[in-house]
C-alpha cells in the first residue's frame, strides 16, 4: 500500500495484473483479495464463510467464475460472492455468501473505497 487518500486506498493497476491472476493485500487488519477474471477486476475476502479458511490460493475456475473452498468444499461464485454449493455437499442456501469489496477504477488503478457495505476500512485498524 504505497498510496491512500481519505476515501480510498490504491491497491494496484488494472494491467499489473494478467487474466486470472490474483493478488492478496493487507489494509490494516482486513484482507482483499483482488483477480482478474474474463478481463474484469473483483474483490473478496480471502476468507471461506464457513470455517474461515483462507481461500486465497485455492483454485479458481475463470469459467464460470467459481472458487472451491479446500477445506469443506463449499463453492462461491467470485463475481457475486453468492454460495453455490455448502461444505460437505450440501446446498448453498444456508451458507453466508463472500464478503466483497466495493472499489472503483480511477485511470487504470484499482482503488479500494474505504468505505464499505459492512464499515469503513482503515489502515490504522
Ligand atoms: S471452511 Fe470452507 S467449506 Fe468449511
């Protein structure tokens, strides 16, 4: 985190990163993993809803954009974060969906707002 003004924090550029590749940043104590998928940029946190495993390196399908935990398996699409299947099989309808980021693109700069649907992200917390 090299630069951050009041309302957002810039995480990197949109070309810094290739088709399907995925970088995990530290803004105080939340964590957001950033990919880019079908030449668009999402934002999640690394975290399974279930057991908080940490779903940062685990593999992700571009097509149709879903990620497997590695622990219980439940299944998320990334672009929604909405649970398509729960842990051991089960489906998605009571697991809780990802949490995501809400970031805008300022002149090929992914900047993450500080402020989010659950609060404001902070480098000081
Ligand atoms: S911790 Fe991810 S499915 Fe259980």
């Amino acid at each position: 985190m090299n630069e951050a003004n009041e309302s957002s924090f810039f995480l990197c550029g949109v070309n810094d990163l290739s088709e399907g590749e995925r970088r995990k940043f530290a803004v105080g104590s939340s964590e957001v993993l950033i990919m880019k998928l079908d030449g668009k940029i999402f934002a999640i946190e690394p975290m399974c809803t279930h057991d908080g495993t940490d779903i940062a390196q685990v593999k992700i399908h571009p097509v149709p954009g879903t990620l497997e935990c590695s622990k219980h398996y439940a299944v998320f699409d990334v672009r929604t974060g909405t649970p398509l299947r729960g842990p051991f099989g089960a489906d998605g309808d009571t697991q809780p969906p990802l949490r995501l980021y809400d970031f805008k693109i300022d002149t090929g700069r992914i900047m993450l707002s500080a402020k989010q649907e659950w609060g404001i992200v902070s480098e000081d917390s």
